[in-house]
C-alpha cells in the first residue's frame, strides 16, 4: 500500500458495469519529503496516479492506496482497475531512522 494526496477527480462518459458505485480520483503518491511533513506541491512530474474509489474521498484528503493485482481483489469479477483506494487516511505520524 502506498499513502498518496488526492489533487483532482476524474469524469467518465462510459464505464464498466463492475465500477457501479465508485469513482475515479487523482492522487499524487507521497514521497520521502511529505512523510516529513513537506507540502505536496509543487507536484512531480509524471507522478500521479487515477485511483478508483469506493470510500469518498474528498479533494485534499490522503489516502492509502494498492496498486497492480491488489487492486483487483475488492471484486468478485474481473474488473478493469489499476490502482484501489484502500484507506481514508486522518494523520500520518512518521520518525525517520536514527543513523
């Protein structure tokens, strides 16, 4: 699972019938800065990721997010998704590694 922003929604035309009930978002991963508290902006190129999204998530909120073959397992057919929001995240408390 990966922790990402979500900076924008997306709006579709047409979707499957599986994707009844959700919504697809825009989410800019989390890097090494913002774990320590860094904005998210501004954003890195190329970095942004479309999630679909059963939970709601808000424009602005964090969420947690599975990629690849995890973002499958939710349903019970095949469905045509790359990336599932897991997780509405409220805080994120983070101490780097001492050396």
């Amino acid at each position: 699972m990966r922790l990402g922003h979500v900076i924008g929604k997306v709006t579709l035309s047409a979707a499957d019938p599986a994707l009844r009930g959700g919504s697809f978002i825009l989410v800019q991963p989390f890097g090494k800065p913002q774990f320590g508290g860094a904005l998210m902006t501004p954003l890195a190129k190329g970095a942004t990721v479309v999630v679909y999204d059963e939970l709601g998530a808000g424009l602005g909120q964090a969420i947690g997010f599975t990629e690849g073959a995890e973002a499958t397992m939710p349903f019970s057919q095949p469905t045509p998704v790359d990336a599932y929001n897991a997780a509405i995240v409220e805080r994120v408390f983070y101490t780097p590694p001492s050396r």
